[in-house]
C-alpha cells in the first residue's frame, strides 16, 4: 500500500519534494530507506538540510512529532549521520 508522503506527520511541501527529488516517494520506500540514509541521500544531492529533516523523516517512520523525540535519541541519529558512508 503506497503512502503519500504529505499525508505524514512531520513532512511538508519542501521536505516531500526532496525526497521526490532522491527516489523516495512513499512511506514504504522511506521505511525501506530508513531516515538515517534520507537524510543523506536529501543532504548528499546538495538540498540545504538541517538536522530537523533527520528528525522529521524519523518521528513520521515510528508517529511521533520530531520534537517529542529525547534528546538521546536525536544524539543517536547525528551519530548514524556521522558514520554513514559518503556517496
């Protein structure tokens, strides 16, 4: 079942577009890409991205508002960031 992407919490206009933009266009290929490498993939194509996108695309996989996720957690995300691989 294909979801569209703006329907998600967290995702707007701009943030959908990018992921257009990189091949994701629905919430299974968002899951199967996982946030970690969106977010590099989105940053990787020259998108000027803040760590929000990151939090964004990871509160809309589990439902949470990115805001709502603990520090610690947001910590853990940078630091996948920081080790995925350069494309």
């Amino acid at each position: 079942m294909a979801t569209d992407l703006i329907e998600l919490k967290n995702l707007g206009k701009t943030s959908v577009q990018w992921l257009n933009a990189v091949g994701i266009r629905t919430l299974e290929q968002l899951h199967e890409t996982g946030s970690v490498a969106a977010y590099c993939k989105v940053r990787d194509r020259g998108f000027k991205v803040s760590k929000v996108l990151l939090y964004a695309m990871e509160g809309a996989l589990i439902g949470k508002h990115w805001n709502d996720l603990d520090e610690e957690y947001k910590q853990r995300l940078l630091k996948k960031v920081d080790q995925f691989p350069a494309s």
